[in-house]
C-alpha cells in the first residue's frame, strides 16, 4: 500500500522531463501516467530518429505522405499516411 501512495504521489506531485517542445509531448505528460508517458516518448522519438518522409503527393482534397522507415528491424520500409484537407478543421 505504501509503494501504491508513493506513486500517486510521484505522478501528481511531478513531470516527466520532456525530449522536445512538441505540442503533442508536453500534453501527452498531462494526461498519461509517468509509466505510459515514458512509453509513447520512446514511441515518438524513434519516429524522429528512424522515420522520415520520402514524398508528398497532393491531390483534389487530399495529401499523401510516403513515410520512409530507416530502421533495420522494420519488416514494411514505406507506407502510405493520407491527410484529408477538405474535412480537416483546424481546432484552436
């Protein structure tokens, strides 16, 4: 019981440090726990590291993005990210 406290106690009284100055990083460490936050930012920062994007197609109404995966234990090296402009709608 006291370890469970300790760590209520850790993840409401703390943050975890951040590796970028993303939007999407510093509001993932506001709503996920120490542990799942440290998760997704080993997720997020591999995507840097190994992930890059190859092309850009734009069509009526939409965007492609061949995403290129550099790192060796990838089995898929590209695929294929669509971005629908026309229903975007930009949140502020």
């Amino acid at each position: 019981m006291s370890n469970e406290n300790e760590f209520d106690n850790n993840n409401f009284s703390s943050l975890p440090q951040l590796r970028t100055q993303l939007k999407l990083e510093k509001h993932a460490r506001q709503v996920y726990t120490h542990r799942n936050f440290y998760i997704f930012q080993d997720e997020l920062w591999s995507s840097f590291m190994d992930c890059a994007i190859a092309k850009i197609h734009e069509d009526d109404g939409f965007r492609v993005f061949t995403i290129r995966d550099r790192s060796k234990d990838c089995y898929r090296s590209e695929r294929e990210v669509i971005y629908y402009t026309l229903t975007f709608n930009k949140q502020h």
